[in-house]
C-alpha cells in the first residue's frame, strides 16, 4: 500500500506532528548507534574513554524516550490516529521502547569494558566478540534504516540476521565456558565478557523487534512470535 | 478501584484470571452472525442523477452496523432505503432488492405503514410529537393496536422509557410535553418511541450529532445496550462514534461503497487507500 507518506493530512499541524515524531526516532536511533559504536571500542579495542563515555551518555537515550512518549500520548489524546497513522504511533511508542533498552545494553557492555585488563582481553576470544559486535550493530543500523525508509522487505532481511548473532553467541559462550573450566580463578572478567556478550546479543533480539513493528506498521501484520518463513510471507504478499 | 485489594487477593484474582488461558486457542476471526436486513444490487436515482450504484450490504442481527463517508456520498440516503423513506420523495427511482429476514420490503404485498413497525428510524435532530412524554410513546401502539388498555399502554409507556434509560429522569413527570426535555432527553425519548412498537431494526440517522459529549456518551451507551436485542444501523460522521459503537462499518464514497469490513480492521487495517485517506484525514 502506499501510506502517502505524512504530508497529506489535510491538517498541516497534523503532518507535522508525525514528520516531527519520525524525525525524534531518527535521532535517537543515531544517539543509540553511536552509543554501540563507541561501547564495543571500550570492548574490543580497550579504549577507556569511549568506555566513559557511553556510561555518562546513557541519560540523553533515556531522556529522547520519554519526550517522544509524551509526543505519542498527545497525538493519541488530540487527534485520535486511525489506520497507517495510528500503527505508526503504536510502531514508535514500540520502537522507543526497544532503542531505549539498547542504549542500556550499549552502557552495560561501556561499564564491563571499563573493567577488563589488557590480559583479559588477550584470554578471550575477541576476534569472535567483535565480529557479534559488528554484526548486531549493522543489525541495529538496518533496522534503522527499514524504520526510516519504512521498508518491509529490508526489516525481514535486518531480522534474520538474528539467526547469525545467536550462533555467534552460542560459539562464544562455549568458548568461555571451557575457558572457565580449565581457569577457574579468572571467573571475574570472564564473566564481565560474558555479560557484555549476552548484552550485544540481546541488541541483536531488539533490533529484531524493531524490524517487527516496521512490518507491522507497513503491512498492518503481527509477526511477532512468528517463524522467518511467516515474516517473510506477510512482509512481502498481499495485505489480506 | 472500588474494592481495596490485598495482597493475598490480589494474587487470588490473578490465579482465577489466568485458570483456562492455557486452553485459548489464540485470536480467532469474528464470526459473522445472522443476517437481519441485506441490500443486493440496489441503484437508487434522484431524476436523472444516480445516487447508489450496486450496494450490496449485510446488516446482521444484533449487531452496530455504522455507515461512514463523506458528504453526499449516499450514506443517508441508503438509510432511508432501508424503511422506503424516499417513497414519499417523487422523482426517485430505485432498482434492486432490500430484504428483511428474507423478504423483500419493496414486494407489492408489503405495508409500508407495517414495515416501518419492524424497521424504525431515529432522526438527527430529535423530533418529539409535541405531546406529552407520555403520549410521545403511548400514540403508535395505540395506533397499531398493540395496546388498547390503559393499562398495557403504562407497562408498555415504562418498559420503553426504562429500554431507552429515560424512565429514572422522567417518572414523575410523564404528563409534561416531550418538548421541555433537554436534546438529549429528547433523542432517547425519540428512541424509547422507535422502541415502543417492537421493530427488529433501528435506523439511526446522525442520532448525536446535535447533542453535548455527555448526552452524546448517554446516547452511545444506549445505542451498546440496545444492541443485545435489535440490529441498529447508523450513519455518522463521527468516526471515532462509528468506532465505538459499531461491530461492522461501512465506506461509502461517491454512491457506493467501497469497504466493509469488521469495524476493528477498518480503523486499524483498511484495504482501500480511499478508506485510509477519509479516516486518515488525507487529501483523497
């Protein structure tokens, strides 16, 4: 269907309102991605200042979420959406949410690299851990992008990218537990690693999510909860 | 909340909540039911100018069905097919069939009088009889023969006012014309009187339009009720009315129409971009 953008209400204000709202998301998705950028830099290459810096930036994440919250509740009060519109607000009032809990991964894996020495690094297996970084980050960055362009089709390609982080996870995880095994007395940064691991791949579940209310939003589809093959399926056939 | 909850109930209500959840099958698809009026292939001109072209629509028993669209689009003008008020316009010419349970109402044979018993019909603006509230319900039983004694006419006077939830307001006072009541006492006494002669179907034509937003949400309330025991239809250009009463909803656009669906899919999902652009508030 072609939603007409959102520049056609015949009340100006109206496009505004949701211009403004898409443009919100926009920017707090960019905050979230530099967030990650500078967390697996903290992570992988050691940097502490990157490591600072994500876990004093968090607050203005948090800050965009409740300000577009409050944006939501007032158009769903004053205009009372319907249709495309109304999915739209319910996709952003859903999107916020997982951006949000991103940003809290992204510090949580800035706070774990505050911690690690050079020699905890040089014992796991970081080559590994940055590839799950890249690729979560990618994923968070396609998902940005099929919000933005409000393309069903990317959003599938986007979620099934979460088959490969979760391997990668799982690869990682059995990596640091036979580690563990063999140095029992290193369990305190191994388990900072495996914390910030579990955290990058759960980038990889919400970035998912986001891919979902994007269908969502374009194709009126609940896929949560669904295989690939049904996402697929309802992200590119009929509407009904 | 009324009831001040403890803990310990607290997590009682929440146990009985969730007993059988494990035995729902999930979200199912909204089973139609039965068919009470249904227009097929009806074309309806004024003069020259056509104003319905092929309507075909189910209205179902006990259910809101909500005509919506824009100015002019035909809506009212269905409407009034559904109880053949544009018989008493000259220059209109119809085609096609409405039927009531199966019958058609414009077969010969039917009474136009007597089919407007089974099929009632409220106005905008409320038109009381200028009469007492009494005789406003009293008249058409009396008339129709449905009730001859004084005494049937007063149950039958109650049971209307207490189905419109007018009874309570007005008890004491039923010998004062149906005028004095405020616009929305009025509408729900025009109501109570659609409701006297025990018609099947309820047309409602813009029924709160010219109503505040507390007789409005009265009205509403009433219109919720009464769909346990009749099928109602109702044109409106309230969108967010016809999504609060309504079961099903219908887009009329340029005389015909151009969705119907379940009214929860046609505010959250609609099929037709002319649907989306009128209830989006785009430019069609």
């Amino acid at each position: 269907m072609d939603t007409k953008g959102f520049s056609q209400h015949i009340s100006r204000q109206y496009n505004e309102d949701l211009e403004q709202i898409i443009t919100r998301v926009m920017t707090m998705g960019g905050l979230v991605e530099q967030q990650l950028e500078a967390a697996l830099e903290a992570l992988v290459d050691g940097d502490q200042a990157k490591g600072e810096q994500v876990v004093t930036s968090d607050y203005r994440i948090n800050a965009m979420e409740v300000e577009l919250d409050e944006t939501c509740t007032t158009v769903l009060a004053r205009r009372q959406p319907a249709a495309s519109d109304l999915r739209l607000i319910l996709a952003v009032i859903k999107t916020i949410t997982d951006l949000e809990r991103i940003g809290d991964e992204a510090e949580r894996v800035g706070r774990m690299a505050l911690h690690l020495l050079d020699e905890d690094r040089q014992r796991s297996p970081m080559a590994e851990i940055a590839a799950l970084g890249e690729n979560v980050k990618g994923m968070v960055r396609g998902a940005l992008d099929a919000f933005t362009r409000m393309d069903a089709e990317q959003a599938v390609r986007v979620a099934q990218e979460d088959i490969k982080a979760d391997a990668q996870y799982d690869s990682i995880i059995r990596h640091l537990v036979k580690y563990l095994e063999e140095n029992p007395k290193s369990v305190p940064p191994v388990l900072d690693i495996v914390w910030a691991t579990r955290s990058l791949e759960r980038i990889g579940d919400r970035s998912r999510n986001i891919c979902e209310y994007v269908i969502y939003f374009v194709r009126g589809k609940d896929v949560r909860h669904t295989s690939f093959e049904q996402m697929a399926e309802e992200a590119t056939g009929d509407r009904h | 909340m009324e009831t001040e909850l403890t803990n310990d109930t607290a997590t009682e209500a929440r146990q009985t909540m969730t007993q059988g959840v494990d035995n729902d099958n999930g979200p199912s698809q909204k089973e139609r039911p039965e068919v009470r009026m249904r227009a097929r292939d009806l074309n309806l001109w004024y003069g020259s100018t056509q104003a319905l072209h092929d309507i075909n629509l189910d209205m179902y028993s006990r259910e809101v069905t909500a005509l919506i669209g824009p100015s002019g689009c035909g809506k009212s003008t269905f409407l009034r097919c559904l109880n053949r008020m544009n018989d008493l316009i000259p220059e209109v010419r119809l085609e096609g069939r409405v039927e009531l349970d199966d019958e058609d109402i414009y077969d010969h044979s039917v009474d136009v009088v007597q089919l407007r018993t089974h099929v009632g019909m409220v106005f905008q603006k409320p038109n009381p009889f200028p009469k007492s509230i009494y005789e406003n319900i009293a008249y058409a039983p009396r008339l129709h023969g449905t009730g001859t004694s004084r005494a049937e006419l007063d149950a039958l006077v109650e049971s209307s006012l207490k189905r419109a939830g007018l009874w309570n307001e007005v008890a004491d006072r039923l010998d004062t014309p149906g005028t004095e009541l405020s616009g929305g006492q009025q509408q729900r006494l025009c109501i109570a009187r659609a409701i006297a002669v025990n018609p099947e179907v309820i047309l409602m034509d813009e029924p709160a339009s010219a109503l505040d937003p507390l007789a409005t949400a009265t009205v509403e309330e009433l219109i919720h009720e009464l769909k346990d025991n009749y099928t109602i239809v109702i044109v409106t250009h309230n969108l967010q009315q016809a999504a609060r009463v309504a079961g099903y909803t219908a887009f009329f656009h340029m005389g015909k129409i151009v969705e119907f669906s379940d009214t929860d899919t046609l505010f959250t999902n609609p099929t037709e971009q002319r649907t989306e652009d009128y209830i989006t508030g785009r430019f069609g």
